[in-house]
C-alpha cells in the first residue's frame, strides 16, 4: 500500500539509489503517477518478473538532492481520515501536496477543493 512505498522511496532517496520495485496495485499506480506529475518521483512503470506485476519507481534528483524530503501519513490503515473540500488547507504554504481519495478518483488537495469533493485524507508530502 501507498504507505509502505513512500517509505521505501524515502530510505532509496537516503540511500541515493536511481529506482525501486514494488508489488503492483492500481492504488499504488493512480498515486505514483500524480507524484511524477508533481515533480517527486522521475517515473513509474510497469514491470513483469516471473508472471508477476511489479512497479519500477525511478527517483529524481535535483543536483544531487532528493526530490522529496519528507511525508507524514495522515490516514493510516487503523485510522482513516475523511475531510470535506473546506477543511482541506495547503501544504507548507504551498510548498508540498496532500493526497486525497475522493469519488472521483485520487488528486492533489488544490484539485479536490476545485472540484468541491472531499474524501479520505492520504498522506502529505514534500
């Protein structure tokens, strides 16, 4: 699940590796695009090794620094989260995202509140 990847993208940043494989999940997939779009991860791809689905991660560096410093989980598998769009506020003053899972599927905090959906509050990340 989402939380155990950002955990591995954090320790492969500390650890200055270029990728990371990962079980397949369509969850894992939809958030790890928006993280590329976001500018924290280089890319993710699709992989099969021995009849299974795996996700390469490809980390970004800018000039030798992660992309990404740091995330905080907010909902966690004992404990979700629900916020309405209203409650939603930006991250490090705009500086980092939040994740939601809304019934439109998962998006960035900004697009929630624009679309006037709220959901369950994944993680924030910058």
């Amino acid at each position: 699940m989402y939380w155990d990847i950002l955990a591995k993208i954090k320790n492969a940043y500390l650890a200055k590796k270029e990728k990371v494989l990962t079980p397949f999940s369509k969850f894992d997939f939809e958030i790890l695009k928006i993280l590329t779009e976001k500018g924290y991860i280089k890319s993710v791809d699709k992989k099969t090794i021995d009849k299974k689905l795996f996700l390469e991660i490809k980390l970004l560096y800018n000039n030798k620094k992660p992309a990404m410093s740091n995330f905080k989980l907010i909902s966690k598998p004992s404990r979700h989260i629900f916020k309405k769009y209203t409650e939603l506020k930006p991250v490090k003053n705009g500086f980092g995202i939040g994740l939601v899972s809304t019934s439109k599927g998962v998006m960035v905090e900004k697009d929630a509140i624009k679309k006037r959906v709220g959901g369950e509050y994944l993680f924030e990340i910058w």
